[in-house]
C-alpha cells in the first residue's frame, strides 16, 4: 500500500488519483472505484454523480486550474489535492496559500506529482498538510528520515498557512 | 549596519544544515542532479565552465570588515587568493570545489553573511542605494526598508519556485543610483505633504533578451503596506506568469501581454484580501529596524580641512584622486571615498584577498568599520573624515585600490564572460582590457570625461550594456565571438536603452571602435557636455559614419 506524510507521520492510504487519459472525454472516461481524486475538469461535468457515489471523492487542480471555481464546493469534497507536474512549477504554492487564506479551506490538502523531500517544508507551510510522493519514488525509511525536513525551519521569517503571523509578530525582537 | 539576532542566526544556521545534508545526499546518490540543481541554485552554487562558481549574498552591498576578511580567507582557503564583485553586489568565487561550498556557508553564517537566493528562480538579492545613509540628496534612507523586504524574501516558501528570477531595488533618493527601471519590482521611496513614507511602484523593467523599462503601477503606497504590496504582485506572478518558455517567463513580459492596467487590477485584488493583514508592517518593527542604520558616531567637524587642502593643492596624483574618487557627504567635514576595481590588466571587479583585508583595514581605521559595494563593481568607504583622505589614499594606492577613474572610461563594468561563465557566448574581460589599455593615458581620460562603458558577454546582460553609454554585448556567429554596440543607453533618473550602431565587430577591432566613437564626441562635443550628452543632441549617424566608413577599421562582416 502506498504511503504518505499526513501531518508529520507516514501513514499507509487508500486515496487513487485518477488521471484523464489522453484523448479521453472528461464526461464519459470510466472513474476508478474506491477513494479517487479526480482531476477538476470531471468533477466539472460530473460533480453530481461523483457526489451520489458511495465513496468519498476528492478533486486534485492543475496548476493551470483557477482555485476560485472549486470555492463553492470545498464544503462538499473529502479532500482537495493540488499536482505539481515539475517540482520546479511553483504554481501550487500559491494556489495552496488562496485555498487555506482566501477561500477558508480547512479539510485535507494534498500536494500530489513529483513531490520530493526537499520541498516538504515549503509545501507545508504553504498548507497542504498531506505529501504524497509517486510511488516507488522513496523507500519507507526513506520516507520516515524525510518528516525531519518539515522541520528544517524553527521559525521561519514570513506569515504563512503554519504560521498565521509573522516573525515580527510572534516575538518581540529585541532592538540593536 | 544590520545585526542579527538568535532568531536571524538560528535561520541562516537551519539553512547552513539544510544545504549540508543536501550536499550529502547529493554526493551519495540519493539525490539525482536534476533534482539537486534548484537546491543548490538557491544556494548561490553554479556548475561553471572550469568548475563550480560560487555566489555569495552582499545584501544591499553592505559589507563590515569582519565579514571582508572572512571573504578573503575564503578567497585563500576555497578559492584562488581572489573574488569578484558582480553588478548585483553579490561576491563571487571561480573556483571552489563543490564538496566544500557546505563548509564555506557555514564559515559565512559566523559573521552572518551567505549565499542565499543568489541563484535560482526566486527573489534575489535586494538593491539599495550604495550611498544610503550619507547622501545629501535622500529622502528616505532605504536600508531598513531594504532589509525588511530581505527577512521576507529570505527562504519565502511560496515564491522559490517562481516562473524566472525576481529582482527586487529601492531608491530613496533624488538621484537614483540604482536604476529602479530596470528591476521586476523598483521601488521608489519618497515622502507624502504630511511627511509620512511611502513608494512608488513600478514593475516589470529588466534588462536581459528583452530589455524594457519598469511601468508604474502605484504612484504612493504607505510604508505599512511594503510586503503586503509586493506578496500581491509576487502572487499575480507566481500564478500566471509564463512557464512554458525560459526567455517569456520574467514579469516583464506577463506585464507586457497583459498591459500596464490589467496588471494593476489584478494586483489590486490580491492586495485587497491581504491589506492589514498580519504582513502590514508595524511601526515597532520598522523602529528596531532602522535603529540598526543610524547615523555612526559623526564628530562635529568644519566643513573644510586646511590640511586637506594643502595636501591636495601639493600633489597632483592625490588631487586627481579627490576629484574623482571622492565624493560628497552629508556631514560636514566628512567625505565618501570610492576605491576602484577598475586597474587597467585586472578583470573589471576582481579583488584579491590581500585587497579584501587593506580594505578592512581602511574600514576599521577610517570608515567606522564598513564597506559598500556599488552595482558599478567599486568599493565604497562612506564615511571619511577630509582629514583622512590623505592617508587612505596613500594605503590604497600601494593596494592598487586607488586608480583615478571613477566614472571615466577605463570605469568599465563587465560581467566575467566567456572566460569563466558557461552562459556567455563571447568573453568580456579582454574587452575591457583592450580599451583600457588604448585609453591609458590620464589626461586624455580626463579630458573625455564621464563616461560609461559596459560590457555583457550574452543577452543575460549581467554587465548591463542596455545601460551603457557606450553598451557592448558579445554575440556568437557560427562559433566564433562578435561584438554587437550600442550607444545612447543611460542608467539614472533618465534611464534610457541604447540603439545598436550596426554590425558587429571582431574583438581585435573593439579597441578601434571606441577611439572613433570617442573621437566622434570630441569633434562635435559642445562645451562640456559629455559623450552622452552629445549623443542625444547629435543622434547616433555621426558615429555610425565615422565607424563604418572609416578605411583603417578592416570590415569583416559576419555571415558574409
């Protein structure tokens, strides 16, 4: 079973992301049964079918995706995923931070696509609390030595999802 | 100048066994070079031509002597007994081995100093004023405002992944001294009729494949508001910034496709769900800040110094110093003394670990203890008594530090070029040299006057050509280095982009072409207006004319 860091624990998880094959019709392609995390253009189309099924489903954006247009519905989904394609696109951090700030999104946030150990403590901090690397990509111990990376910073500079304030504003840093 | 404290040590030494641990993983094959390649662009460390290049953080060019000499040990210990001083104010190594650069971090965060950001796509380093503080034309000194934006941009999580680079410069002064138009963001500082501090905005300036000059999008925006402002511009980038294509993806070009106002709206909207957010900044905040940049324990000094005078009116050489390398300063009997980096056979900005120390030395001495680097590659003493002026000339002339160029044409700014970078395609470091050695005569220099040559060796155009007076940008046709000039570009209040005279030219001509252009000006200079000057009332034909169709250049035309 597939593992991911929930939280600062590695954790064994049911949740599939579905893809939409190439050329596949977002209103027609066969969803996988079972906990599934669907790309948003299928949600788009199908979100009251997806919402009748017994399973809890999720809905993962691109990094092309406006987080805007899921605003209405992050009461209803089980979990909200967001795909980094590149770790080196940044796009997701910021659709992370108007997830968690803008539209109050407090339910689970899951970085998903090449999400790797060195980006750990951004993507925290920017407010998914769930990483879920590909498969195979990382051993388990591999795994559980890379939880030490979200604690890399004790106590970042800036404001963030983690951190409501900034360093400036939970302590009082003594003059020169 | 800006001290840290636990909370600020604790940072950089987190980041100090970050960097490590990647390191290791790296050299152990856990992390493959793909995946290592952002990390340690975030940590100053490129993959050069002869070996990795290492580029160190001057934040705002401030520099304690503490902090020059460990520059120098590092200069004698990691490298090759020298480093050079960018146009970023940023220090570079050419040749440390890439299994040490953890250990130097960490000799860096003993006297707080770094790599940080230097590289990657993410905000860079921060520009300032070189003569913030002392300048009598400020308005507002930017260097806590400088610094507060440093400690926001420092290890940001949401914005390191950005579609390019992210440059961020102030001014606060009349004189804009570090060229605000050209920046992603260039922030304008001023004061409003009720005193109170705000700035002025304008983005999506840069030099580079594209160079265009920042637009403004705020006129005055109050100080609280300095990183809620820029974290909403930040965003509207970081979302829809192009990532599709390397040479589309600064801020510039998103600015341009969707024009100046779209922009705004986009930012504003942002802006409006973060405005007086927990980012707004405090006035207690801003205080412990500035308190760091207050004026040094000045003496109540006259403004003139007989001794100086005599000094000056005995010896020509230290005469000619103090008219070009001294400057004003806002304190009475106080001066600013810039020493050059631009000896003619030296590479434009390199400094030798000997020099690093004298001009610690020079710090401690006479200028309470500080140094500045300036974007024009020069070292900056701010606060010289007159009185002492002599004396450190006499230091910095035997450390080779005290040529009598500043501003003339032998003050060239060059990027390292062919020689050392794996980016450039033609070399500029024998450029610079070629023409300093064709205008090595100090009387002739003088008579030329101010003038500014810079030398880039590709598009990136580290060495700032756009700007140049006279801008030379190094091509490559068919494997072979080409020389493309420009004239008329100018940096400043009135800073303006160069136009291409026309073709190209072999590096063994350059020195050629400047003669002409230079002789082009003293023909048609109108009293003492300077080259720049002519050129913009004259237009670039009579230089064209005087270039080309002149028999003794041999034409060679590329691609023929």
């Amino acid at each position: 079973m597939p593992k991911v860091i929930h939280k600062g624990q590695v954790v064994a998880d049911n949740w599939q992301v579905f893809r939409l094959p190439e050329g596949a019709d977002a209103a027609t392609a066969a969803i996988p049964t079972g906990q599934v995390i669907v790309p948003f253009p299928v949600w788009q189309v199908r979100r009251e079918e997806l919402l009748a099924s017994a399973d809890a489903v999720g809905v993962w954006l691109a990094g092309s995706d406006d987080p805007a247009a899921l605003a209405d519905d992050l009461h209803a989904l089980a979990l909200v995923a967001v795909d980094f394609p590149k770790f080196t696109d940044g796009r997701g951090y910021s659709i992370a931070v108007a997830l968690r700030t803008r539209f109050g999104y407090t339910g689970p946030l899951r970085a998903i696509g090449q999400v790797l150990r060195d980006q750990f403590n951004y993507l925290s901090r920017s407010g998914f609390d769930t990483l879920a690397p590909a498969e195979g990509r990382y051993t388990d111990a591999q795994l559980e030595a890379a939880v030490a990376s979200l604690a890399d910073f004790t106590d970042p500079y800036q404001a963030s999802v983690i951190h409501p304030q900034p360093l400036f504003r939970r302590h009082s840093r003594a003059a020169a | 100048m800006y001290r840290y404290d636990n909370y600020d040590q604790r940072l950089l030494d987190e980041r100090v066994a970050q960097f490590r641990n990647q390191m290791d993983r790296h050299l152990a094959g856990e992390l493959s070079e793909d995946e290592f390649r952002p990390l340690r662009l975030q940590n100053g460390l490129y993959i050069q031509r002869h070996a990795p290049m290492y580029r160190i953080s001057v934040p705002y060019g401030h520099l304690a002597s503490r902090q020059l000499r460990k520059l120098a040990y590092l200069a004698r210990t990691y490298d090759r007994g020298y480093a050079h001083f960018t146009t970023r104010t940023n220090v570079q190594f050419n040749w440390p081995k890439l299994e040490d650069v953890p250990d130097m971090l960490a000799e860096l965060a003993s006297v707080q100093m770094h790599s940080n950001q230097t590289s990657g796509n993410d905000i860079r380093n921060i520009t300032a004023d070189p003569y913030a503080g002392v300048a009598g034309d400020e308005i507002v000194d930017t260097r806590p405002w400088a610094e507060i934006l440093r400690q926001w941009a420092t290890y940001n999580p949401e914005f390191a992944y950005l579609p390019r680079k992210f440059k961020i410069a102030l001014n606060g002064a009349l004189e804009d001294r570090v060229v605000v138009q050209v920046y992603d963001i260039g922030l304008d500082f001023t004061k409003n009729e009720a005193g109170e501090i705000g700035f002025r905005v304008l983005v999506g300036g840069g030099l580079g494949r594209t160079p265009i000059l920042g637009v403004e999008i705020a006129s005055f925006i109050p100080w609280q508001h300095l990183i809620t402002y820029c974290e909403s511009i930040l965003r509207v980038y970081n979302r829809h910034g192009r990532r599709d294509n390397i040479w589309k993806a600064r801020i510039k070009i998103l600015v341009k496709a969707l024009g100046a106002d779209e922009f705004r709206r986009q930012v504003e909207e942002e802006w409006a769900l973060v405005k007086d957010g927990p980012n707004t900044l405090t006035a207690e905040e801003v205080e412990r800040i500035a308190t760091h940049f207050d004026d040094p324990d000045y003496a109540d000094l006259p403004e003139r110094d007989a001794t100086f005078e005599a000094q000056r009116d005995s010896s020509k050489p230290f005469a000619a110093w103090v008219r070009r390398n001294v400057r004003e300063h806002k304190r009475p009997g106080y001066a600013s003394v810039v020493l050059s980096l631009k000896r003619t056979g030296v590479p434009p900005g390199d400094i030798t670990a000997d020099q690093m120390d004298t001009v610690a030395d020079l710090a401690d001495r006479y200028s309470f203890g500080e140094a500045r680097m300036t974007h024009e590659q020069n070292v900056v003493l701010a606060d010289v008594r007159k009185s002492d002026l002599y004396a450190v000339w006499q230091i910095a002339r035997e450390a080779k530090l005290a040529t009598p160029n500043i501003g003339l044409l032998t003050d060239i700014i060059a990027c390292p070029g062919g020689d050392f970078c794996s980016l450039a395609n033609a070399r500029s470091i024998p450029i610079a040299e070629g023409i300093q050695r064709r205008f090595d005569d100090l009387d002739y220099l003088y008579d030329i006057g101010e003038i500014e040559i810079n030398i880039s060796g590709c598009m990136n155009a580290c060495g700032h050509h756009h700007v140049g007076h006279i801008g030379v940008l190094g091509v490559d046709k068919n494997g072979e280095e080409w020389y493309q000039v420009t004239i008329g570009g100018m940096q400043g209040n009135e800073t303006a982009l160069g136009k291409v005279i026309g073709r190209a030219f072999a590096a063994a001509e350059m020195p050629d072409v400047v003669s002409e252009l230079i002789a082009t000006y003293l023909d048609n200079r109108f009293a003492d207006e300077r080259f720049i000057d002519t050129v913009q009332r004259i237009g670039l034909e009579p230089f064209k004319a005087r270039v080309y169709g002149d028999q003794h250049i041999e034409r060679k035309v590329a691609n023929a």
